[in-house]
C-alpha cells in the first residue's frame, strides 16, 4: 500500500536504528509468516492481497535485509556471545520467512549475487594476506 511505504520505513529503522534492528526483523517474520499460515479469517481474506504486495517488493527489501544482517553482524564483534548469536537467529528467521514467500528465480539470482560477493570478498582478502 501507497508504493510500499511502510516496508520502506522498516527497511531504513533495519538498516539505520541498529537499537529497534529486532523489532523489525520480527515484524518482517510475523508479516511473512501470517501469509503462509494465516491466524484468522481476516488474514485469509486478505492473504493473496498481502502475498502480491510482499513479492513485490522482495526485489528491494530482501537484498536491504541482506545489507542489515551484514552490518549487524559487524556490529556484534564486540558484544555477548549468545546476544549476538540471538540476533542472527531473529535475522535469519525473518530472512527466511521472506523468502518462503518470494519468487524462486529472485530469491536464486539474489543467492547468487551474494555468493559471487562472498568470493570476491574472500579473493580480496587472501590476496591482502598474501602481499603482507
């Protein structure tokens, strides 16, 4: 609704407001999850509706989640363990969840994008180690 406006603001608090980071991976678990299985008849009525938006936008908000997950994990270098290890388990999920909903062939492309991200990432890094 009115061009994804609320998934905009939960993806700029995901990605800007490490502090409410939780809720909102939550609000995207809660969300996804009452499209698959919906909790009442209200949520039935409304399901495709809901499932159509999401998709949507999963183009945006996926790769944003991604981004959020990344960023949080480098915030955590410093912080409790099983804090951290909550975090990434309440990213996860919420990750998941979404992708439970999305279209395969995004999801598969996005997957790929991130791989090829990883390796880079690994390459760049070896080769760093390897010239000191």
């Amino acid at each position: 609704a009115e061009g994804g406006k609320m998934a905009k603001q939960l993806v700029s608090v995901l990605n800007n407001e490490p502090e409410l980071r939780d809720y909102v991976w939550a609000a995207f678990s809660k969300a996804c999850d009452g499209i698959r299985e919906p909790p009442s008849e209200l949520a039935k009525a409304v399901q495709e509706s809901n499932r159509s938006c999401l998709q949507t936008l999963s183009g945006r908000i996926l790769p944003e989640m991604f981004n959020a997950y990344c960023k949080g994990h480098a915030e955590g270098q410093e912080q409790d363990a099983s804090r951290v290890g909550y975090k990434k388990s309440l990213a996860l999920g919420a990750v998941q969840s979404y992708v439970r909903i999305s279209d395969g062939q995004l999801v598969g492309g996005l997957f790929k994008k991130l791989v090829a991200r990883l390796l880079k990432a690994v390459s760049d890094q070896s080769e760093g180690d390897e010239k000191s």
